[in-house]
C-alpha cells in the first residue's frame, strides 16, 4: 500500500544569535536526516526527550516551516527543501501542546472554531457555519453554550477539545498532535486521548503524535519513531519497539518509564 | 462590562473627572462667563466674587473663562499628540515586529532609538526655535516625540503575541497576513496602547503646558495654563490662587487620564470577567 505521508531525508537547521570569530551566525541542527512513512489511517507515535527535535518535526510537516533538505509527500501533495515556500498544507491540520496559548483569548469560542472554515474558500452562509461548528462543539463533548464564551471561561481539558474542534472543523485527513495531553491531569487526559482515538477511528484520520511518555505513546500509536538530538534513532512497530528495544536510547527511555 | 466598569473605583474617578474635563472645555466652545480675553483695568488681582467665580488675574481678566479656554487647549493638545504617536507608532511597531531578524525591524528600531535618545523637553524646544513658538508647532514637536514611545510598546506586545499558538494557529487556518494583525494582534494589544495612551495624553498636557511655561507654546491672547503658571510668578506673593488654580488644572487633568487609562486596561481585559 502506497503511504499517505512520506518524509524523505528531511532536516531543519535555525540560525543562532551568537556570531563566531568570522562574523558567521552558528547553525543548530534541530532535525536531520528524518526518514519514515505513515499509511493512511494509522497514528505514528513519535517519542523523546525535549529537545530532540520533535514540535521542528511537528512544523515542518504542517508546513509552518519549510525544511532545509529532504521532502515531505502528503497524498498528492509535495513540499521539496529549496523550493519556494507555499505556507500551511492543504488537509493537515494542528493541536498544540498548551490549550491556553492556543486559543486567542479575545475571541468568542465560535470564531476561533469557525476560523479555519471562513478561510478555506468555502462561502457558507452564517447558519450553515454556525450549524457546522455546533456539529463538532457536540463532537468533542461540548454543548452550544460554549460558543458565545472566551476561552478563559473553560479548563484546560475543555480548551483542548475546543482546540481540537477547530482542527477538525475542515475535516483535514492529516493530524499532528504535539502533546496535546502533557499540560492536562492524567484523567482529563486520558479523555482527549479517547476522544483523538474515536475520531480517529469516525474520520480514517491520519495521525502524527508527539509525546516525551512513553505510556500515552504506546497507548494511541500503531508505529513508534524514537527521537534523540535532533535525529531518529529507532523506528518500529509499537508493540515489537516496546517489547525488544534495539537502540540503547531507547532502552534507557523505557527503563526510566514507570511500570504499573 | 458595564457592571464591571462600574465596580472599579479608579475607572470611575478617572472617567468622571476627565468627562467634566471635557465637558467644561466643549462647553468653553459655546459660553463662558465672562470673555477671557477682556481686559479690566479697575478689577486687577481681584479675589472669588459673584460676578468673577475664581476672581480675576494681573489684566482684570476672568480667571474661571481663562482656565475653561485652557482646558480647551490642553485637550486638544493631548489628542492630535497622541493621535500622531499612537497612528505612526503603532504602524511602525508593528511592522517591525513583523519583520523582526531582517534589516528593516533595525532600521525602524534604530531611526526610532535616535529620536527617543533626546531629551524630549529639550528637543521640543530646539525644533520650536526653528519651526517659530506656538500651539501647533508644539503640538507636533510633543507627537513626534510620542511616536518612539507607542512604537516601543506595540513592537514588544506585538512579539509576545506573535509567538503565541494561536498565530501558528490562524496560519495553519490559512489566515492572511493583515487578518492576522488586525482579527488577532490588535485585538490582544489593544488594552496595552490604551493605557499607553491615556499616559502619553496626561505627559502631553503637561509638555504643552511646561512649553507655553516657556513661551514657546500656546501664544497670547489665547489661553494656556502653563502661560497662567508662568504669568503668575511675578503676583505669586500677592495673589497665590492665580499659580495654584491651573496648577490644580493641570494635576486633575494628569491624574483623570492616568486613572482612566489603567481603569481601561483592566476592563477591556476579558478574563478578568466573572465565570
Ligand atoms: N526558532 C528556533 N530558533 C533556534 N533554535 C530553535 C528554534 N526552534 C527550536 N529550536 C531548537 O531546536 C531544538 C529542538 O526543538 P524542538 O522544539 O523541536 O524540541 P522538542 O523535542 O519539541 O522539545 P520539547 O519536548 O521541549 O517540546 C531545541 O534545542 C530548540 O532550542
Ligand atoms: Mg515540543
């Protein structure tokens, strides 16, 4: 089966303040040499320390960045390093980790649902808007009550199932989630992860998601990709990767991962 | 929002004193007691009295119709001061935010930081001795000096805001650019230039005011507090009230806008609102 998403050699360099002796900025390489594919439907788990390079990954592949080397292939869709940079990708759509910066806390819960709808083109009339974004507020487990209110009157579980109605409100067939459930407690987490999960399921979506625990990883993902400074060190499938680790990383991240 | 404003006691104040404020200078437009430019010999230095409510200053003049007029002024000067610092530092700042790592953020940052770098007093004074003494030329001197000010505030807020989630959020949402700033960045900067606002509008009453103190800005016969300040020096051991009362003028005026600027902040500040 030909995969949905294919990252070819992909690497993103960020240019430091600090200048060396001959005045040239120093680079960092935040990703390099990022390679793995995700058939369509599946999640792929992607796990590491902070700073390994995992929301640059996140960016790159929703297109808020372009890379440095390497491409990237969503379904038709291809975006090559050194070629002109289009923006944000069709389909591909972004939950962020902190659902307090990530909804504009000055604007009504409606709009910021609607906001990707009223910019794709679509010219709905204002009741099949609304109708749409009630739709999904009832989707994610929240009433039309929400919609007339700011995002500071929720919790942060309920701001993160606003968020993620934003991000479906297209019904994009890609999903990054850059752990989304990290800034919760652990019940409200585990509902957005069941609520990701039968979405999931209703939509065939495509999911990336980034998460440094190991337990919520193995949890929501078919494959796992393990991530250290910026590069990937092992991939595999979930189970097989969490029951023979081969690279020592990855040992090391399991043996400090609590059992219960 | 309006049960809100009407709980928070330093709005309050703010908004009533800066509203009689402004209703004695609009009212000073259509009537004042007496005419403020009309000299009486006979009835120099005189004290409060039925006819003169505030008594009369070194020409007979009616102090009460002088300080309306003044009030006029020192509104007027605050507005287009403001209105010239806040239209072009706001553009400014934000643009310079937007393009913040390239060389035009520096440029602006720069061109800016050199004309913050003058004293503004001082400076307002040499560009007055080219430009010529008066209103309007201070007035402009006071804005120009504004705009590095609202352009610094709305540089730094604008950044702060741009590193937000919600602004990768509304690109992914395929937002443009000019959508971004105004449905997103000017929204949630708003309550900060307000405040700045109300702050640069008292400092301006007061720059016009230490101007005409000079001689350099509002020029006779038109009123100006500061030039009642400086006129008063000479009688301030005869008469103190002719010192004391635009002095006051110029204090509540200060205080008003100061008071109604950090009342504004925290109103328009919509998580302060009750769940
Ligand atoms: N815009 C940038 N400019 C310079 N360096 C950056 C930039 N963005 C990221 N980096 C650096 O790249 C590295 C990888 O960052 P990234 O945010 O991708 O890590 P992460 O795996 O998501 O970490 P975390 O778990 O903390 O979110 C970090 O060392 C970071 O400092
Ligand atoms: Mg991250």
């Amino acid at each position: 089966m030909k995969p949905f998403l294919q990252v070819d050699n992909l690497a993103r360099h960020y240019s430091l303040p600090a200048r060396d002796f001959w005045g040239r900025r120093e680079r960092f390489v935040a990703l390099e040499g990022a390679s793995f594919e995700v058939p369509e439907g599946q999640i792929l788990g992607v796990v590491g320390e902070s700073g390994s390079g995992k929301s640059t990954l996140a960016r790159l592949l929703v297109g808020l960045e372009p890379p440095d080397v390497g491409s990237i292939t969503l379904g038709e869709q291809h975006v090559r390093a050194g070629e002109a940079h289009s923006g944000p990708l069709r389909d591909v759509q972004m939950v962020f980790q902190d659902p307090f910066g990530s909804l504009d806390p000055r604007m009504r819960i409606l709009d910021s649902i609607a906001e990707p709808l009223d910019h794709a083109g679509l010219s709905l009339s204002p009741d099949e808007r609304l109708s749409r974004v009630v739709g999904m507020l009832e989707r994610v487990g929240l009433g039309s009550g929400a919609l007339r209110r700011f995002p500071h009157q929720f919790s942060g579980g309920q701001r993160q199932r606003i968020a993620i109605a934003r991000a479906l409100i297209t019904r994009p067939r890609l999903l990054v989630a850059d752990e989304p459930v990290s800034a919760l407690d652990v019940s409200i987490a585990a509902q957005i992860l069941n609520l990701l999960l039968d979405i999931r399921a209703e939509f065939g979506l495509t999911m990336v998601f980034i998460s440094h625990d190991l337990g919520v990883i193995r949890y929501m993902a078919d494959r796992v990709i393990v991530m250290q400074g910026g590069k990937i060190v092992e991939a595999g499938d979930t189970e097989v990767l969490f029951a023979s680790p081969r690279h020592a990383y990855t040992e090391r991240l399991l043996s400090a991962m609590p059992r219960f | 929002m309006i049960a809100r404003a009407l709980r928070h006691p330093s709005f309050l104040i703010g908004a009533v004193l800066s509203l009689l404020i402004c209703t004695v200078a609009l009212a000073s437009l259509f009537w004042t007691p007496e005419d403020p430019t009309k000299m009486r010999i006979l009835m120099r230095l005189k004290g409060p009295s039925a006819e003169f409510w505030l008594g009369t200053d070194q020409f007979g003049r009616d102090v009460a119709s002088i300080l309306m007029v003044g009030a006029r002024n020192a509104l007027l000067t605050g507005l287009v001061a403001v209105a010239i610092g806040l239209g072009f530092g706001l553009m400014l700042g934000v643009m310079a935010a937007q393009m913040k790592g390239r060389w035009i953020d520096d440029a602006i940052m720069r061109a800016l930081d050199f004309v913050f770098a003058f004293p503004a007093v001082l400076s307002a004074i040499l560009i007055l001795t080219f430009l010529g003494p008066g209103l309007v030329n201070a007035v402009i001197a006071i804005g120009i000096f504004n705009i590095p000010v609202f352009a610094r505030v709305a540089r730094g807020a604008t950044l702060q805001v741009l590193a937000r989630d919600f602004i990768r959020a509304a690109q992914l949402a395929r937002v443009p650019k000019l959508v971004i700033l105004r449905r997103h960045v000017l929204p949630n900067i708003a309550g900060l230039m307000i405040v700045q606002a109300s702050t640069q509008f008292a400092l301006a009453i007061l720059a016009e005011a230490g101007l005409s103190y000079l001689g350099l800005g509002t020029q006779p016969p038109n009123p100006s507090w500061g030039r009642m300040l400086n006129d008063a020096q000479t009688f301030l051991a005869m008469s103190p009230r002719l010192a004391l009362l635009p002095g006051l003028a110029i204090a509540l005026s200060v205080l008003a806008f100061n008071l109604l600027g950090d009342g504004l902040r925290d109103i328009l500040d919509p998580r302060l609102e009750e769940r």
